[in-house]
C-alpha cells in the first residue's frame, strides 16, 4: 500500500460521521491502518465497507464505544498496546456543540456531557496513548478545536469552555514532549456541513461550507500525521 500514511497505524475517534467519518477514510486513502472509534455500530460497518470497496487495504479495526465511559479508554489502549504495540497517529476528532445559551441557563448535565467528550475525553486518550505514541519513530497526536475556543462570545459558553481547556491541554502536553519524536498539533478545521454546524445554525443553507470530506478539511489531519511533520505544539486552520 502506497500513501502519505503507508503503513501508519491511526486511532480516529468520532469515526462514524462527519471529519471523523471523512479522515477516516482519508488515513485509509493514504495507506494508514486505521482503528476507528465511535457509538454506533452500524455506522462503523458502513465506514469498513466503504473503505474496503474503494480498495484500500483489507478495512479498518471497528471499536464500538461510548468514550464517555473513560475506564474504556484505559482497556482499548492495552487492546491495541498487544496487538500493535504501539499506534502512530492519535486523531480525536469526536465532539459535541453542548447548548448554545445564556450561562445562567445551562443545564448542567449538558455541561457535564460536553466537558467530558470535549476536554476530559482527551486527557484520558493523551494519558492512555502517550505510551504507544512514543513507541512509535513518529507519533503525532492530533486534536480537533474551533475558533469559539480562541475568541469566545455569548451564548457559546459550554462549548467556547471546553475548546479553550483543550487548547490548554494540548499545548502543555506539547511542552511535556521536547524533543521526543512525538509531536502534537491542534486542529481547527473550520466551518463544514456537519450535523455540530446544523445544530448551532439550524437556518444556514445546506451547501454554505463544504462537506466534511473536502480535500481542503482532511488534509490537515493528513498533513499533521505525517512521518516528517515536524511542528509541536502548533494550531493547523484551514
């Protein structure tokens, strides 16, 4: 298999829909194994039979989970730690828009769901998979983020919160890694027709971004996980 990726092997997470869905088959395009994460079952055999009638390389490994469960994060790592020994790329694509609302009108469950998958979710992967990252020659450990994160306004609280904790994350985790071979990037691709995007702007025209497999949108998970990306700590827009 030739690609960008020959012969990564890539954790995506939110691999069932939307980027998650289309970097997925992005990595496969470009020769990555990859290991796909989402809820829903079936979605993920539809991403399996997609990449396998496109002809890149024999599918992907399917792991139906709920990432808010974090004791599972711990379990997928030592799956994946005895049957590759170590991962190359870790993609966390997955998240969620929480509740666009006054902040005195939050419910709190819904701060609670969205702080989890949006910032907690990613120290439970960095601490779980930092081992297998290092293990690699070139481990690059990607996470999705949105402008709302960098320049937050009303109403966007929850989810302007959780990007700015994960920004603060990512970017002391890439100070932690020196001058090891890992390297880790954040990610803001921009607007896209996803269901995150119809959810904030029920009203906005159908076809006012691009779909989430535009070239211009994976490539920069693509480009971030290649073996000679040398940039740590950096912020990838499109």
């Amino acid at each position: 298999m030739t690609g960008r990726l020959a012969g990564r092997v890539a954790l995506v997470t939110g691999a069932s829909r939307g980027i998650g869905r289309a970097v997925a088959e992005r990595y496969a395009a470009e020769g990555a194994h990859v290991i796909a994460l989402a809820r829903t079952t079936g979605a993920l055999e539809e991403l399996d039979d997609t990449v396998k009638a496109a002809g890149h390389g024999e599918g992907v490994t399917l792991v139906p989970v709920d990432l808010s469960e974090l004791d599972k994060i711990d379990m997928i790592a030592a799956s994946i730690h005895q049957r590759f020994g170590h991962i190359d790329v870790l993609a966390s694509i997955a998240g969620q828009l929480g509740q666009l609302s006054p902040v005195a009108h939050i419910a709190p469950k819904t701060w609670t769901q969205t702080m989890t998958l949006d910032l907690t979710v990613n120290f439970h992967l960095i601490r779980a998979f930092d081992p297998l990252l290092r293990r690699s020659v070139s481990g690059r450990a990607l996470f999705t983020t949105c402008a709302r994160g960098r320049a937050p306004k009303a109403y966007w609280a929850v989810h302007a919160a959780a990007k700015a904790g994960l920004q603060a994350l990512v970017e002391s985790y890439a100070d932690e890694l020196g001058k090891t071979e890992v390297k880790a990037t954040l990610i803001d691709p921009g607007p896209a027709a996803t269901r995150l995007r119809r959810q904030a702007f029920p009203g906005e025209a159908v076809d006012a971004h691009p779909p989430p497999e535009d070239p211009a949108i994976t490539d920069l998970y693509v480009r971030a996980a290649e073996p000679g990306w040398s940039e740590n700590g950096t912020l990838l827009t499109r």
